[in-house]
C-alpha cells in the first residue's frame, strides 16, 4: 500500500480553507485543487510499504506520540514550490504552532528511518498543499496574497494514512491513529 503519516483538519478549518480556494479559483487558473476532504499536513511521506513494515514501525509511532503534547496551529501566507518563477505546488503555510510541527515531523522521520524508511533531502516545512499545477500552462500564482485565516485547530494525534490513487485523483484512508500525550 501507498501510505503517509500525516495530521487532519478540524471540520471548521476544511471549510474555511474550502472557501479560500473557492475565491482563488476564480482569478487563478492553471491549478488542480485539493479536494477539501483530502486536506491534511503531511509529516512523512512513506511511499510504497508492506503491512510488516508497518507492523514494525506501529509500537515506535505510538512512543512518538506519547513524547509530544497536543498544540495549536494557524494558516497564513500563501506561497509556492519549488518557487514563484516555476510553481508546481501551491500551500498556506502554518503560522502559530509551527515550531511544534517541525518537531513531531523530525521526531517522526527519525523514527522512520530507524525502520529502513528513506531520509527527506529537504527540512521539513509546515504547510497545507491547496493546489498542484495542472497540465498545459503554467498557473497563475497569488503572489504577495496574505490571506485572512481566523482558523486555528488543535492537533491531539496523528494518523497513518493510505493513499489509493486514481484517474479522479488520490483518495485518503485513515489506517491507525496515534494520540499525543494529553
């Protein structure tokens, strides 16, 4: 299974993100947005992975888990990988909360690679991915837009999440939840 470690959204921040990207559709084209209820901040992406290296991987995760509090985070600016010049992903990136999510996100990928999964070339970055380019010409991008998010959501778990993908694009399946220590 095709698999990645990620964190969801409270339902009001879904819907206000859903909204934001119903707004920019209408200025910025070029983009294939997320489905709202494939919204989530990914930790690690695991790739390819067989249910004994998940079993393995399980007991680590869960004592992840118990080493970090639950925490609060924003939304805010909207900005680009790789870069504005040549956009391929569009994201808000997380504001308040967001030293929290480096650090159960390296916290993750060291346990990760502990159990023979592949090390990240880049540091992580906290960020909520709305919108890949599409094919054909190059999208547009909201440059300098800061949008006005009201929305913070508390994050309690994280969650190993399967990725099934599809010519309609990918669909989510949660497979095990991990809670924090309260």
């Amino acid at each position: 299974m095709r698999a990645f470690i990620g964190i969801e959204l409270a339902e009001q921040m879904v819907a206000e993100v859903a909204a934001l990207m119903e707004r920019l559709k209408l200025d910025y084209h070029g983009w294939r947005w997320t489905k709202p209820a494939n919204l989530h901040i990914t930790l690690k992406f695991l790739g390819e992975v067989t249910n004994e290296q998940l079993d393995s991987l399980d007991r680590s995760l869960q004592t992840v888990a118990l080493q970090h509090g639950k925490f609060s985070f924003s939304l805010g600016k909207l900005g680009c990988f790789p870069n504005y010049s040549a956009p391929k992903v569009l994201w808000l990136g997380v504001e308040k909360g967001s030293a929290q999510l480096v650090n159960l996100a390296e916290t993750v990928a060291t346990c990760c690679m502990k159990h023979g999964f592949s090390s990240d070339s880049k540091r992580f970055q906290p960020h909520l991915t709305i919108g890949r380019a599409g094919n054909g010409l190059k999208p547009l991008v909201p440059n300098n837009l800061k949008p006005q998010l009201q929305m913070e959501t508390t994050v309690t778990k994280f969650i190993l999440i399967e990725s099934k993908l599809s010519p309609a694009g990918p669909s989510y399946f949660n497979r095990k939840l991990y809670f924090l220590n309260q």
